[in-house]
C-alpha cells in the first residue's frame, strides 16, 4: 500500500463535489476553520455548479476532481458532500499521476466508490472521514481526528460494549464505508477485496429488509470467508415497511455472520451521525473487541 505525504502547515488543500450539490454557505464553517489551522484552501472550479441535484454536470465534476489529482500542488483532496454520483465518474477519472504522486481524499458516505476504488487498484491509502457539509454543527472530532491524521498523528478509537458483539482480537487492513455502495459497486473493477481485512460498514436511511438483501449478498459473494473482523459504524435512520421486518440491523448483521469467527464490534462512532471519527483505509488496524470495551489502533 502507498500512503501519500503528512500535511504540514502551509500546504494546500483542494474542494471539490463528485456528487450532490453545495453552495457556498455550507461550506463556509469547514473552510474558516482549515484556514486557521493554517492550510490554504482551493476551490474546484464547478464546486457551485448546478444540474439537477448533482454538483454540475458530469464532465464538470470530472474536469474538477481530474484538475485537482493532476495538481501537484494540492496534497488532499476534500470531498465537499456526498449524496450521489461519484458512480457515474469514476470510469472516467485517470489515476496514474496519481498513484506517481498520491494525495490523501478525503470522505464518506457516496465517497466510499473512490475509496474503494483507489485502494484496490492504485493501491493508495485514503481517509474515511468527516466532509465539509457535515462540520458545522457536528462534534468537533470529527475534524479533530481528521487533523490528526493528516499530520501523521493516530488516534486511537473505543467505544462502548454491545451485546451483539463478538469477543477477539484481529490485525487487518481496514476497507469498507457505507454498505449500499459497497453493494453496487460489487462485480465492478472496484469492488473491494475483503481477505484477511477488517470491514468497516454504516449506512442511513435505508430498509431493514434491504440491510438484509445486502449482507447476504457480501456473504454470497465469499466476503466474510477470509474476513479477519467486522466493525459496524453508525446506522442511523432505519426504516422498516408497515409489516415490520422482524429484526433490528444489529440482529441483521450477526445473524449473516454467525458461522464465521471473526470479531465483532457494533457502536463504532463513524459514519452518518454527529459522531463521525475519521480513519485510514488501506492501512493495518488492530481490533480488540471485549466484554467492556473496542479499541481500534492503527498499527
């Protein structure tokens, strides 16, 4: 795996929006405050482009985020919101000057397609982490940790125990993000390679009985076989149809997972909530799962 240059004070980083629409203003709270923390900030040129519910057209969002890999001078790349559309531009995008000279990307949530994308076939690490929509109004670190591992700091995660948890240890690389995503882009040159990993997974607003459809598909597909642990993040805003569905996602997610070994940890605090810690992808972790706590540590 390639992991791309720290941040230093007086470096450069980039805005751009692959997916949903942004305008200025909500934008503003995250950019003040990466300016104070002494970083210069440049703006994709069709950042505030409109077509319909995307961040201008396609071509515009590819020219954007083409312009801002090619420019040396960024060294990240922060995903401005997610919603949807990065699936339809990431064909299209060229990463091998790139994979040359790699930056960290910044994200979530749609963003999980460049993320899994640049880990399996630039075999660069990026950030799951906070976006600048989502910063004003949010627990602070979300940013905090951000911070931190952009200046090579690493944070270390704990969170309190589940009874659904699965009690062990494991060391992995950590892949994942948000699991509808990770359904479509199953089959594709992007679709992630879970062998000997930990899996991050989260979601929002989603159907149980589509959280259902989607760990049977990972586990169809020979996802959990070789899987060294699963870390499940925040499911916020669950739905269930007027004849309710059973089971809660919790239940959902272990019930798929009950003939396999691996550690289990629920109540990760990253993902669509005010509690959104940030994480390298394509990076070793350890994870410890006990009667008490988790504890995720970069390795």
């Amino acid at each position: 795996m390639i992991y791309p240059t720290y941040l230093t004070a007086g470096d450069t980083i980039g805005i751009v929006a692959p997916a949903r629409k942004v305008n200025r203003e909500e934008l503003e709270f995250a950019i003040r405050w990466w300016e104070k923390k002494g970083f210069r900030i440049v703006l994709g040129k069709h950042l505030f482009a409109e077509d319909h519910q995307y961040a201008g057209t396609d071509a515009m969002r590819i020219e954007d985020f083409q312009n801002m890999l090619n420019n040396s001078d960024i060294k990240a790349i922060f995903c401005a919101r997610g919603g949807y559309g990065t699936l339809r531009v990431i064909d299209q995008l060229e990463f091998l000057g790139f994979s040359l000279e790699p930056k960290w990307i910044c994200g979530f949530s749609d963003i999980t397609v460049l993320h899994s994308h640049i880990n399996k076939i630039c075999r660069v690490a990026t950030i799951h982490s906070t976006m600048p929509i989502s910063t004003n109004g949010n627990s602070l670190i979300n940013l905090e940790t951000l911070f931190q591992i952009l200046i090579g700091e690493q944070p270390v995660y704990e969170c309190k125990p589940h009874a659904l948890n699965r009690i062990g240890e494991c060391t992995g690389e950590l892949v994942g993000g948000n699991l509808s995503l990770l359904y479509a882009l199953s089959g594709s040159i992007s679709d992630i390679d879970t062998t000997n990993k930990i899996l991050f997974i989260e979601d929002v607003d989603e159907y149980l009985y589509h959280i259902d459809r989607m760990m049977l598909q990972l586990k169809r597909s020979g996802k959990f076989k070789k899987l060294a642990g699963l870390l499940v993040g925040n499911f916020t805003k669950m739905r269930d149809n007027d004849i309710a569905f059973g089971s809660t996602f919790e239940q959902i997610i272990r019930e798929h997972c009950e003939e396999y070994n691996f550690p289990i940890a629920f109540n990760f605090p990253a993902g669509h909530d005010e509690i959104n810690v940030a994480m390298k992808f394509g990076t070793p972790y350890h994870l410890m799962v006990e009667s008490t706590k988790t504890t995720l540590k970069s390795k």
